[in-house]
C-alpha cells in the first residue's frame, strides 16, 4: 500500500506515467503532477510545467516538505534518419531526452552515480527499461495488423509491452518492498534484453 506517502510524477499525462499514476492511486499515494497537461482521471496537485522552458523551481512550487518517490517519464521518439532531422527537431530531441533524463545510453550510469551519491542518505535510485510499449508515443510504430504482429514476434513472450506492464515495476520499485533495491536498470522488456 502507498497510503501516507507523496510520490511526484513528471510526464503522467500519457502512457506509463499515466498507468503508474493510476496504479499509485488505486493504491492510496498522494500525487504531485508536473507536465504540460493535467492528467486525465488522476486526482492530484497538478503545477504545470513545460520542460523546455521553464525552470524547475520555477514550475514545483506546491510540493510538499517531504517526497516519498519521484518518477521521471517523459520523453519523445523521433525515427526520422539523421540527416532528415531539421534543426528544431535535433534540439527537441536533446532538450527531452538529454538536458531532461539524459538519453537512453547514459541513463544506466547517471541512475548508479545518483544512486552511489544518496545511499548514504537512505535514497534510492533505479532505472526501468522498457522495450516497445504501446503508448501514444510509439503508436505510429505499431500502426496496422502487420506492423503490430512484426513488432509482437520480435519479443520473446510475443507481444510489445503494455503501459501497466512497466508502470507495474515502477509501483513496486517505489514501495517499502523494494526498500533494498538501488542502483539498478531493470528491463521490463518482455525478455529482449536478456532471450534475443
């Protein structure tokens, strides 16, 4: 159970941050949202917040004194080959993905270099690494029976992921349960990572 504890979302407006979201409530957590959107059917403090723009301190105005878990989900794809990205999409791109998280291959090493960092402080840092999940965000990947059949057969247990598939780990990763848990990236993948 998440009763009693405030747990801040950044991208719960679409796909796993907004499974996760609904999954904490269903659980009884108090939810801090920042994003561009207020998330639909999820009960929480909402501080609008566009990453590219405005500052964090800026934006987090209304958290609370304490924060129990802190989930950071945006992000964006963007398969158009290199040389196709026009200036404005290379820097949305990198604002996301790098300035925001960092992007995908540094991710491993800024989560145990955080989670080194705070362990003296009793503060736990883990990754999740999904494989292609059917969110808004990779729709166009999976548009169509062929598409979605191709990109099912490419994983091991024969299906791409579903939001509450990594929203699951993240809730779990959050809890007392997993109070022993720090510094890792777990593939929630549908055995790409470690079958293929």
């Amino acid at each position: 159970t998440m009763q009693g504890k405030n747990i801040l979302i950044i991208g719960a407006s679409s796909g796993i941050g907004h499974a996760l979201a609904l999954n904490l409530q269903a659980q009884g957590a108090t939810l801090f949202t920042a994003g561009r959107r207020q998330p639909e059917g999820v009960q929480s403090t909402h501080m609008m917040w566009d990453i590219m723009t405005q500052p964090a301190a800026e934006a987090l105005n209304q958290l609370p004194d304490v924060l129990h878990g802190l989930v950071y989900a945006p992000g964006s794809i963007n398969l158009k080959p290199f040389q196709r990205l026009s200036v404005d999409d290379y820097r949305n791109d990198l604002e996301i993905n790098v300035l925001g998280a960092v992007a995908k291959s540094a991710v491993e090493g800024l989560t145990k270099a955080l989670a080194a960092e705070f362990a003296p402080y009793n503060m736990r840092v883990n990754a999740v690494a999904p494989s292609l999940t059917d969110t808004p965000l990779a729709g166009f990947l999976l548009e169509g029976e062929t598409k979605r059949d191709a990109a099912n057969k490419r994983h091991p247990l024969n299906r791409v992921g579903t939001p509450d598939d990594i929203a699951g780990m993240a809730a779990y990763l959050l809890s007392d349960q997993a109070s022993w848990i720090t510094g890792q990236i777990i593939g929630v993948d549908g055995g790409m990572g470690s079958l293929k």
